[in-house]
C-alpha cells in the first residue's frame, strides 16, 4: 500500500498539555489528545467502550484508546457537517465516538466470526469488536481533506498529511464539494489513525482486515458484518443529534415539528438534490426555491422517519399545512401550497408541481449556489395536488408509491452557530467544544452500563486469545499511577493481585471480593470456553469447583483448601439453590452441531447487579437444566 503519511518519528505530536495563550478571536485554539477528550461525555463514552469489551488496560489503551487519541489530535474542533448532525465545533470527535459506542452495542447481537465455530468466536470475538470501533474511526475522517480547508495562522493551509494542527486555526467548508467522496477516503488514513500495531495485528487476520479495508474504501457491499454495523452505528448517531430515537434509526434536545422540518428539508436540498437541470427535484431562481411536489415533501417525509423521529404527520394535506403554517413553503392563496409552474430551459419544457421555499431558510447565510439560468413560470394553484396519485418530473411519470421507496438514510442538525458572520469568510465560528446534552439519552441503551464508578486495573495473570494474539511485544506491566481514568474517579486499584487473608471465618467474603474485582477489571474471562464464570439467564453462573480451585491456588497458594472456600462462600447466601434445596445447579452445554451435549455444575447468583451494573450478554450455548 503506498505511504500517504510521514514515517512515524515525522509525525510525533508537537502538542503539549502546557498552557497555551488563548486563540486569537475568530480562531481554534490546537488541543491535545486528553484535552479533547476530557469532557464528561466523551469520558463517557470511553468508558462505555471499555465495558462492552473483555479486554485489560494495557490491551484497550494500546489498540483502542490509542488509535482513539490519534484520531482526537488529528480531528481537534472539526464540525461533522455543515448544516447537517454534529454542526458544531468538536461535532466530528462526538459523532464518530458515538457511533463507535452504538455499533458496538449493536456487535453484541451477533456471534463473531460468523459462521465460525463456538471455540473460535470465544476466542477471537473482541478482535472483531475492536475492528467495529475502527471501522467507526475512519468512516468520516476524509471530511477533514475533501470537505474542508483549516486554514492557519500564518495564512498557510493544513492538511492531514502534516500531522497534527499546531498553533491557531479557522475551519471553512469548500463550496461546490463531492459530498460524497469523504466516503472513500477512510483508507488513506488508516496507518496514521490506527498505528503500526494495529495494522500488523489486521494483517495477521485476512479476513477481518479485507472487511475493513472494504468498509473504510467505502464498497459497503463488500464490508459485509462491519460495513453494516459501522452505518448503522452511524445512522443512530444521527439520528439522536437530530432529536429522534437511534434505536428507530437503525441528542440533540428534542426539538419542535418546525426545526426538524426546517433542518430536514435544508440538508436535503443542500446535500442530496439535485437543482437547476432536467431531471432534477428543484430549480433556484431570484424568487425562490422550487420544489417538485409531491416528490420533495415525499422524500422529506420518509427520510424524517427512517432517523426515528415522531410526531411528523402522515397525512401528506395535514404536513403541507404544518409546512406552509411555519413558513417553509408559501401558500399560492388561501388554503393552496402547491403552484402549477411552466419550467423552460432552452429547446427544453414541462410543466410540473411544485412547492416555493424561501431561499433564506435553506441557505441562511446569504451564500446561494447560481440560480436558474431558464425560466419558472408560476401558472396559479395546482389543483388537489397533495392528493394526486402520480407526479411528472422531466418528462417521466412517477407513481406517489415509488417516491415514498426513495430515501436518503442521513439526517441533519445545524448545530450551535456553525456560521460566523464576518462578511463571506465562510469560517466555522470557534465555541466550546461541548457536546449537546444528550449523554442521559444516549446512554438509554445502557441501562446496565455504570459510567460514574471507576474501571478496575487488570493484572497480567491471565489472558484471553485477543491479548495473546496482541501482545506481540513483552512490555513491563503498567503501574497503578499509569492506569487511565475512563470515569470520573480517581482508580484505586493496583495491578498486584489483592492480598487476601487465609483465615477460614472470612475466606468466603474474600473469595467473593475477588470475583467481584476480576470480573469488572476483567481480569476473570467470560463465556471463554474455559472460563470459570459464565452469563446464564442474565445472571452470574460459577463453574465448581474450579472457581474455587483457581482462588485457593492463585491467592491462598494452596489449592487443597478449594473446598473451606467452597463451604465458606456457600454460607454467605449469594447463590440460588434448587426447589429441592440442593445448593450445586446445573447447566447444559449444547453443540451448534446438534451432536453430544456436556453439562456444567456450579452455582447461580442471586444478585449480579451486587458484583456489577453491567451484564454481559448470555452464553447461547447454555441453559440451566
């Protein structure tokens, strides 16, 4: 693959966590990585990334936060769009976290690898959970190239290639831009995000990484498991910045009927439509903005929800009126909002239905693209055509049917003053870099998600296939002062295993603080094929006795007293026994195969939610018998 970036020693950041001067007025101030990232929601969301994997701390920060970090200092305060989601300084880092959280969330309904055997999704599932938050990383960063220019202030422009902006910058969005072309961008900044160890962990995984590769290049068709879960991921984002329900869509605060008709039409027109020319939806002339209709409000209509959005009417008559009521679409007379219009461009004429848009609301800052260079001749009012049952546009009929099939998956929201208004710089107006207040909302789909306790440190003592397979390279294991902060506590625990006492009155109770502490630390791996605990029925389930056996040898040094821990826990109450009083419960080992089943003895827990907020999902191959 040809190099796009400088070699790595080239590229170290020049950014420092020192204080810098504020920036100059109209200007962005470069921020480091943890600068950036340290805002409750984005701490948030990091955190919530953490606990949908089964990785240690070393492992997450080396090929999770890591490549995060490099995407933070390259992004800094980029808007995702415009006038569309995330319009807002910072917009890009939020959204594309929170599309990463979502798509991660959605991976815990699938069983990856598809189709490979139990074994193998045991042990190579989180390699492909963390390619789903990759996948998320390099899904818009080509805006920060095609869609943009950040201009320094020196004059100079940056480029992503550079490394890093240093020093003060404005953002301006380029006009007449492919807003499609940022789609297949995401390949060439694949090195420079993810990082050598990332890249020479994918290649070792041929599968995995031609998905990727797909995904970031933009051929979905070919991303397959990841191409889908990284737009749906996306799709939910969006949907939540423009108000709606990303659980529909597969925030910003709610916002009235007007805003998200207003904001809706003005991304579509702006980014979607097609204006000034033969079989197109709408012509810009000095009067106004010209709409096909019903076609444009149809369009409007099922693109508002599919992002999940309620409350739009869906009597087509009933939203003309709401629209015309606003002030979106003007009436033609009293009671009428579609106008009968001759349309003339040289040798070429129709005549068409069509709704008129004040072209301030669509581009409010007064920067309109070339209007018509034909003619639209407003013939009077079009008669009952909100209830027609077919359009013509350019010369070919349309059923009503077919216009509501055609969508455009994407939603808009213009954000906290995208624009400034110093004259036609164009430049996006610095703000905080404070995502809206949707973390309550957002994190709805985590109920059992804890983002206000810390994440505890992980020792080195066991590790599952992922961290076998990604730790490549002996390094010494991180102290307790190195361990990052995911929440917004200080973490108190150390990578040494916990010194536990042997005395037999208390054993039970240290047995159960060690359980507690490996499985939020990670430290005891879950529904591993060898693991000692399990998730059965929304519930803790533990494998006996070799549970008991692994604590009395790992911290009692003894792994004869297996069985004073066994009676020892067995006398705090934690367990649910059987109707028949009978303290060791049973669950059945099924085979994909439909060949032989095992059985597992062990104990079932009363109370997870005693031990951790979060539940993993179940094990599909168990079921208590």
């Amino acid at each position: 693959m040809v190099k796009l970036w400088p070699s790595r020693a080239s590229r170290k950041s020049h950014l420092t966590a020192t204080q810098t001067p504020a920036p100059r007025a109209g200007y962005h101030r470069a921020m480091t990585a943890d600068e950036l990232m340290s805002t409750s929601h984005r701490r948030k969301l990091l955190k919530v990334m953490w606990d949908l994997t089964s990785l240690t701390h070393d492992i997450f920060d080396r090929y999770i936060k890591a490549p995060i970090d490099r995407y933070a200092e390259l992004v800094q305060a980029l808007p995702a769009s415009e006038s569309h989601h995330h319009a807002y300084a910072g917009g890009l880092l939020d959204h594309t976290l929170e599309s990463a959280v979502y798509a991660l969330r959605l991976r815990q309904n699938h069983l990856l690898p598809p189709g490979a055997k139990p074994e193998a999704q045991s042990a190579e599932g989180e390699l492909w959970s963390a390619a789903v938050i990759y996948a998320a990383l390099l899904h818009d960063i080509g805006k920060a190239l095609v869609d943009m220019d950040v201009i320094l202030s020196d004059g100079s422009q940056w480029l992503p290639w550079n490394g890093p902006i240093q020093g003060d910058y404005q953002i301006r969005y380029r006009q007449g831009r492919d807003y499609h072309l940022h789609e297949v961008m995401g390949l060439g900044f694949a090195e420079r995000i993810l990082g050598n160890d990332v890249m020479q962990w994918l290649m070792e995984q041929p599968g995995l990484f031609s998905l990727l590769m797909y995904t970031a290049s933009g051929h979905a068709e070919r991303g397959g498991i990841i191409a889908q879960l990284s737009s749906q991921g996306d799709r939910a984002s969006v949907a939540k910045s423009m108000g709606g329900n990303p659980v529909q869509a597969l925030s910003a605060p709610v916002q009235s009927l007007q805003r998200k008709l207003a904001d809706g039409l003005r991304y579509l027109v702006r980014e979607q439509f097609i204006l000034n020319q033969k079989g197109g939806i709408g012509w810009l002339t000095q009067d106004g903005l010209w709409l096909v209709s019903p076609k444009a409000v149809n369009e409007l209509k099922t693109w508002l929800m599919e992002q999940g959005i309620k409350g739009i009417p869906s009597d087509l008559g009933r939203l003309y009126g709401e629209m015309q009521s606003y002030g979106i679409i003007q009436e033609v007379s009293e009671g009428k909002s579609v106008w009968k219009c001759a349309i003339t461009d040289g040798a070429w004429q129709h005549t068409l239905n069509m709704v008129k848009v004040p072209a301030a609301m669509i581009w409010p800052d007064g920067n309109l693209p070339e209007t018509f260079s034909g003619t639209v001749a407003p013939k009077g009012a079009a008669p009952d055509s909100t209830t027609t049952e077919s359009e013509s546009v350019a010369g070919k009929t349309i059923s009503t049917a077919e216009a509501d099939k055609k969508s455009n998956p994407v939603s808009d929201e213009t954000g906290q003053g995208t624009l400034n208004d110093q004259g036609d710089t164009g430049a996006i107006e610095p703000s905080p870099i404070v995502a809206p207040n949707i973390d309550d909302d957002l994190l709805d789909m985590f109920p059992e998600m804890d983002t206000t306790t810390d994440v505890g440190t992980a020792s080195t003592s066991s590790t599952t296939a992922i961290e076998q397979s990604l730790l490549v390279t002996e390094e010494p294991a991180p102290t307790a002062e190195s361990v990052p902060n995911y929440a917004d506590k200080k973490t108190t625990h150390s990578h040494k295993p916990r010194e536990i006492a042997k005395t037999p009155a208390t054993v039970g109770q240290q047995f159960w603080e060690w359980v507690s502490h490996g499985i939020v630390s990670h430290d005891l791996v879950i529904n591993d094929t060898k693991a000692v605990i399990h998730v059965v029925d929304r519930t803790f389930f533990f494998v006996s006795p070799n549970i008991f056996k692994r604590f009395a040898k790992e911290v009692l040094n003894d792994r004869s007293l297996w069985e004073d821990v066994q009676k020892s826990f067995q006398r705090l109450g934690k367990h649910e026994k059987r109707a028949d009083g009978v303290n060791i419960q049973t669950v059945i080992v099924s085979n994909p195969t439909g060949t032989q089943q095992s059985r597992l003895k062990g104990y079932r827990i009363k109370e997870p939610a005693e031990i951790t907020r979060k539940m993993l999902p179940d094990n599909w191959l168990l079921t208590f018998a």
